[in-house]
C-alpha cells in the first residue's frame, strides 16, 4: 500500500533542504555511498563543524585536518573540484592562515564546487532513488515522476513569459494591516496586526494557505518607519547593539544584524550595506533605478520587469506603488525570484537641508502568484537611501538595508558569501553605472529622469510636505 508519509514536503524539495534535514542527509549520504562517493558530504559536514568553532587555533588545527584528508592531491578524500580551486585554497592556508587567525571562508570556493558538482550529477540521480522515496513518501514521489516523464502543461489563463502574475492577481487584498516594532533582549520583531475592512471569506479566496491573512502588496507608512530605524540607527549605542560589522573594503562597509530579526513569524539576520560615490545624488539615482543599469549592480539579478501601478488612492494609502518583477541567479542554490511593490519619497537632512531620496521596496505574498520551475519565490522587504554628502552636490553616500526571506533554508556560510558577494557586486556595479550615466548624459548632474518609480515621488509630492530631519 502507497505510504503517504514524509519527512520534507514536495514543494520544499530542494538540494539545500535535503542537506539542512536530519532525515534527509541521512538518506542523501546513505545514496551517495552506494555510488561510492560519499566525499561531497563529509566535506560539507567537516566544514560546517569548522566554522562553528570561535577560536582561531581550533578552526587552524580543523582546516589543516580538512585540506590533508580533502584537498591536497592524492588525499584519502580527495574531493573532485578544480585544479585552480585546488591551489587556491592550499594557498590560502599556506600563506594566511596561522594559530592566530583563520578565516571562516577559507573553504568557500571548494564548497561552491562540490555544491555545484552535486547539484548538476547527484540530485537528478537522487531524486529516482528508493532513498528519495522514502525521504517523501510513494504519493510524492509518483508526482516527481510523472513531473520528468511529461512536460508541464501551462494553463491558458497563466501568463506564457517566465511565470509572471496576471493583473488580476495583483490587485490589492481585502484585508489591511499594520506593523509594529518589538525589542526583546533575543531578537527584533515586527508583528503583525489585522485592521478594518472586509477580510476574504476563507484563506482559499485569500490565495494563502495559513491563519493568518496576507500582507497587502505596498508600502505603508510603518514599514519605512522600522527599515529607516535599522538603516539610520538615531543613536550610536542602537548602532551598535543592532549591527555587526561582515567586511569592510575600499569605499563601503557591509554589517549583519547581531540577531535575527523576525517579521510575519520568520527569522532571518537582515544586512545593511553603506558606501560612498562621486557624483550628484541626483545622478546616483538616476544610476540606481533606471532598469538598464540595475542589472550591473544589483548582485545577482537576471530580470526586472515593470507589471503594472497603483497610486495611492486606488490602495488606499499613503505611497503609489510601482509594482517590479525580478528574478535573480545565485551559483549554489535555486534561483529566486519576487515580486516587489516599490515606492519612493523624499526629505531633506542637517542644517543645510542635503537632499534624501528614499526608496522602499517589498514583496506581494508568493501565494497569489505563479512559480516557474525550479524557482523559489521569496519574501523580503528593504530600503535603498541615496543622499547628498557635501555642500557641493559632488559627492553622495548610499545605504541598502534588506530583510528577506530565502525560503528553501540555507545554511549560514551560504548565506554569508551570497550577501558579500551581492554587497561587492552593487558597489562595483552602482559607480560603473553612475560613469556610464555621465558619459551618456552629461548635462542630466541635477535632474531626475522619468523611470517609472519616479511616478511615485511625484505623487507624494504632491500629496505630502517633504519631511526635514535634523
């Protein structure tokens, strides 16, 4: 008799959840011996133990343990992965690891490696085994099968191009709600809390599928209130107590918050990246949000789309929305993807009234839309601050502070390397666009151009007096 039990749902059914799951890496290890290649995973469980341990001399005496049994040429373990990865990270060692300090990324390159490896060979072979079958159960399984056995009908009424939402499904909810700010000595909270008008009848009519409603597809006024608390913290001692410092390089610092912070009943650290550029604030905005340029920056984005725009009376709230699509690509896991309602304002800072434009940005609710395959849809939230940053208008600073969820459970040093690379990605990207923006409108220093996003300034503006913070 068909055995509907499982220990990971279908739709949770990726390499990285497999691998974070007690009962899944037991049965992914279990296979893999039977093929006999069973390194991949003692690798992956010797490197995540390494960079737990908090002393240097612990994590050196671990690495050296690990590039014997692993890396170098004719090991026990030898790990199948590029001679040029291979040097790489016995160069590493040689020449900047000691008792006294041993970096937690040493091994970064080999395990992007050995995850693609196993992502391209492993997984398809996997997911045909009685060892997957039993990780999800024979109902499960048959549907896997019959996914690879047929190709996937599309239905008339979905949209034919990478998946994306009809209007319909984007028009506002019923249901309205509210966020409010929370310190508990553990961890940032943001709660929610349900206000007037008429809720769906059921969550099927709501697109959602738990108790408790779906976020309206906007920004509220709220929602800038607590990104800007986590962005410009008003006091060095909040600075500091929310933030930890993850690199610091030539002309921008990346941090992490020291705790998860949870919004809609997740936890996830946030991370704020700050840098300056040489050009008019203008400028950089110009640079930022064109759609053209944002491909160049902004870490690993594939596609960004405009859907469609809500002003704010039809939502019935204080910001316009322009409503983005964007999908991005990242080298281990699945690829991710979103759909964000944008919007922007702006305010004046210091004595010398310096311009601040601020742009928010957060996602409809993954249940009302449509999920490509092999995609993982996201929920997050974040602010990008552009200001001016002297008298002249010569120089401006930037912030990017984001929450989101990743779903699919990564594991922190993937976490790690995906948000470094993205912060080294933007601030490389965003002053290559500013130039190639200034070489393509040389006489645009101190004017806003007409992307669609800007139709949301001008919409504030013309409801609201600009705010000036002292």
């Amino acid at each position: 008799m068909p055995s509907n039990a499982r220990y990971i749902d279908i739709d949770n059914l990726t390499l990285e959840n497999v691998i974070d799951d007690e009962m899944g890496r037991s049965l992914l290890t279990q296979f893999m011996a039977s093929g006999h290649n069973s390194e991949p995973m003692l690798f992956i469980g010797m490197v995540e133990e390494y960079v737990t341990f908090r002393s240097s001399c612990n994590r050196y005496e671990s690495a050296k343990t690990i590039c014997d049994q692993f890396i170098v040429a004719n090991a026990c373990h030898e790990l199948n992965i590029s001679q040029q990865t291979r040097i790489n990270t016995l160069n590493k060692f040689q020449e900047e690891c000691s008792l006294h300090k041993c970096s937690r990324d040493l091994f970064d390159e080999c395990v992007v490696n050995v995850m693609l490896e196993m992502k391209e060979d492993v997984w398809p072979r996997f997911l045909n085994s009685t060892e997957c079958k039993q990780l999800i159960g024979d109902v499960a399984f048959e549907q896997i099968l019959k996914r690879q056995q047929s190709p996937r009908q599309q239905d008339s009424t979905k949209p034919q191009q990478s998946g994306l939402p009809s209007q319909q499904q984007l028009q506002p909810q019923q249901t309205k709600q509210a966020f409010s700010f929370v310190t508990t000595p553990t961890e940032l909270s943001i709660t929610e809390s349900s206000v007037n008008k008429k809720s769906p009848r059921n969550n099927k009519e709501a697109g959602i599928t738990s108790p408790s409603p779906p976020i309206r597809p906007y920004v509220t006024e709220d929602d800038t209130a607590m990104l800007r608390r986590f962005c410009l913290p008003p006091t060095p001692q909040i600075e500091e107590a929310l933030w930890s410092e993850m690199s610091q390089k030539q002309g921008y610092s990346l941090h992490s918050t020291k705790v998860p912070v949870k919004m809609n009943g997740k936890s996830t650290k946030m991370w704020r990246l700050t840098g300056v550029v040489d050009a008019p604030v203008e400028m950089l905005v110009n640079a930022a949000i064109a759609t053209e340029h944002r491909k160049k920056y902004d870490g690993c984005l594939t596609s960004a789309e405009y859907l469609g725009y809500r002003s704010a009376k039809d939502i019935e709230c204080k910001f316009s929305s322009s409503i983005m699509y964007e999908r991005y690509s990242f080298p281990i896991v699945s690829d991710r993807e979103a759909v964000y309602a944008c919007t922007m304002k702006y305010e004046t800072y210091s004595d010398r009234y310096w311009k601040r434009y601020i742009v928010a940005k957060k996602s409809i609710p993954y249940e009302q839309l449509l999920t490509p395959k092999n995609t993982i849809r996201v929920e997050g939230i974040s602010l990008h601050i552009f200001e001016q940053a002297n008298t002249e208008n010569t120089q401006s600073r930037y912030y990017v502070c984001e929450w989101i969820d990743m779903r699919g459970s990564m594991m922190s040093w993937m976490w790690n390397k995906v948000v470094k690379v993205r912060a080294a990605k933007f601030h490389e990207g965003i002053q290559e666009s500013v130039r190639v923006y200034r070489d393509n409108n040389p006489s645009a220093n101190k004017e806003l151009h007409n992307e669609r996003l800007m139709d949301t300034l001008r919409d504030y503006l013309k409801n609201n007096i600009p705010r000036h913070c002292v």
